[in-house]
C-alpha cells in the first residue's frame, strides 16, 4: 500500500461559542495547500434575524465560499443549522477561516470544517 | 579508466526531516507536525582532474534508509501529506551545512535549474510506509541496521557524461518536499506531551561512477 494511504488526509476542525464570535482557521503553512470540503454549522440565537451567512476566505479575506441558512425563528428565539460540500483548493501557503455572520446576538454557534493539505 | 567514489552524506544516525508547527484553533488544541521540506546536500571529494586532465562523470547512485517516527505514548491521530524525496545533482549550488545535533538547520533549498539530473528517491504516492520506531525524549534513537528501516535508492545517468572541472566538486543532494501531518489531541483538549513524529533518513550515501581519462 503506498504511504500516502496509510493517513486520513483530512483534518476536521471545531468549535462552539456563546455570545461571542466564533471562526475556525487553518493555518498559513508555506508550500502547502488546503482544500475546503466540508463546513456544518448550526446556530441558536435570541434575535429574530432570518439569515445567517457563513464564508470561508483566504488569508487575504477573499471569500472563496458563502452560504446562507435560514433560521427558524419562534417567539423567543431562532435557530438554524447548515451545511456545506465540495472542493475548494486555497492559495499555496495560505490560511483558510471560516466564520460565521449575520447574528446580533449569539447564543451559541457550532462550527465544523474539514479540510486537507496537498 | 572507470573509478568510483562512495560519500556518506552523514553518520549512521537518524536525521529527522521533519520540523514542528503548532497551532491552536476553536476547538481541542491541535498539534501538527510540518515542513516546509529539508535538504541536504554534500560534495564528493574526488581529488581532481588537474589542468591537463579531462574527467567524466557518469552517473551518481543514491541509497539511503527510511524510518516512520512515532510518538506511541500519547493518544494521538495522524493526518495529513507526506512530501516526495527528490534526490540528484545539483551542478548550481554550493554544499550546505548538513547538520547540527540530530536536526538539520537547513531548510528547503530550491531544486537545481537541471531537474533532469534529478529523480525521485522515494514516492509515498507509489512507495510503502517505513517501517516505525518509537520515538524518544533527546537525540536520534540510534540505527541499528536493516531491516528496521526501508532500503530506498535511485541512479541519476545524465545521456551524456558530464565535464568535471579542476577544483569543482559535484554536488549530490537529498530534498524533502513539504509535508503536513498533524496530531491531534482528542483528550479533551490536553496537549500531549509530544515527543517526535516524522520522518527520518539514515544511512544515506552516494556513489559517483567516473571516468579519470587514463
């Protein structure tokens, strides 16, 4: 079997946040390229906003992928939860961030994203 | 008349090409183990041709060992790209400093302008996986021979030989290119107490085929 078989390729990465910002960044890594193929999010909020963006950019902030969910509000509170699949190749060496956006007022927010270097 | 020349690229002891990156992110904290890639170059020492003489190289053939370095002590997964190892001549650049304790210092240098003096000494998209070692706190864990690592080489025949010069010594050199792999903590965001993980040559040498005109 080759080596290159022997490693998963992918690293997933996650995080939760209450009332704060949340992103999740991998890292600037000189001649090494990440490709993007899977982001999950979801998001309880106790704003009535209807739309959370997500973006995944560059270590420039050039968003290479952007995605809207809709959140389901009721009375005291909304939610929503997303996903998004495929491949998307950065720039060599450069750091990919995911963070989502559009939410006044958080109260909590998961992120996963997976990616893998080539 | 045909002369060979055999140059250890360096003692009997593993080399890590590997250095560490860490990171941390939203989530558990993560460890990765990157390079940028290593390269290590040595010149052989042929003692000639004088002025009145014309020497030839022929070819240059490359052998080395490959060990896989494992930290067995911590919970950890491993992901990610192991990088090429390119070996050959490099007839444009001087000889670098090789090493200094188990690590080398020098980081990747660019491949020779005439990559066709080059070839791959080992593809992890077509080789096997080195056979693993344990790693420890402190220096290299010592060599003890095969087949506890992965016998791997290569020649370089250039269609023609090439002039050597009075006073110009080939180079022949080793270059690992980048790699990523990462270990992950999953005990609940506790970093482990890395050791060492990567992957390391040993017992490299080349051979120098040569023709001294006599």
């Amino acid at each position: 079997m080759p080596a290159s078989d022997e490693f998963p390729r992918g690293l997933s990465l996650a995080g939760q946040a209450s009332n704060a910002a949340l992103s999740l960044t991998f890292p600037a890594i000189p001649g090494i390229s990440w490709v993007l193929t899977d982001i999950d999010l979801s998001v309880t909020s106790t704003n009535t906003t209807t739309e959370i963006m997500c973006s995944a950019t560059d270590q420039a902030s050039r968003p290479y992928i952007t995605f809207g969910v809709s959140e389901a509000t009721s009375t005291s509170y909304g939610t929503g939860a997303g996903s998004w699949a495929g491949k998307v190749c950065y720039p060599l060496g450069s750091a990919v961030t995911i963070s989502i956006g559009g939410i006044a007022a958080n109260v909590l927010q998961t992120l996963h994203a997976t990616a893998y270097p080539i | 008349m045909r002369r060979t020349l055999t140059t250890p690229f360096f003692p009997d002891q593993g080399y890590s090409m590997f250095d560490f990156w860490a990171f941390s992110s939203g989530g558990p904290v993560n460890t990765v183990t990157y390079t940028a890639g290593r390269t290590a170059t040595r010149p052989a020492v042929l003692g000639g041709p004088t002025v009145e003489q014309h020497w030839l190289l022929i070819s240059v053939a490359v052998q080395a060992y490959l060990r896989w370095v494992t930290d067995v002590s911590n919970n950890v997964a491993v992901y990610g790209k192991l990088g090429a190892i390119v070996t050959g001549l490099s007839m444009d650049q001087p000889a670098l400093a090789t090493q200094a304790g188990d690590q080398y210092l020098t980081t990747i240098q660019e491949l020779p302008t005439d990559t066709s003096l080059l070839t791959t000494l080992w593809d992890p998209g077509q080789h096997s996986m080195p056979p693993s070692i344990a790693s420890q706190p402190g220096p290299s864990v010592a060599w003890p021979g095969p087949p506890s690592a992965l016998a791997v080489s290569a020649e370089i025949s250039p269609p023609n030989p090439i002039d050597l010069f009075p006073g110009v010594q080939p180079v022949v050199g080793i270059w690992m290119l980048p790699s990523l792999l990462g270990v992950l903590s999953i005990l609940g965001g506790a970093r482990g107490i890395h050791k060492r993980i990567g992957l390391d040559i040993v017992g490299a040498k080349f051979t120098l085929n040569y023709d001294d005109g006599d």
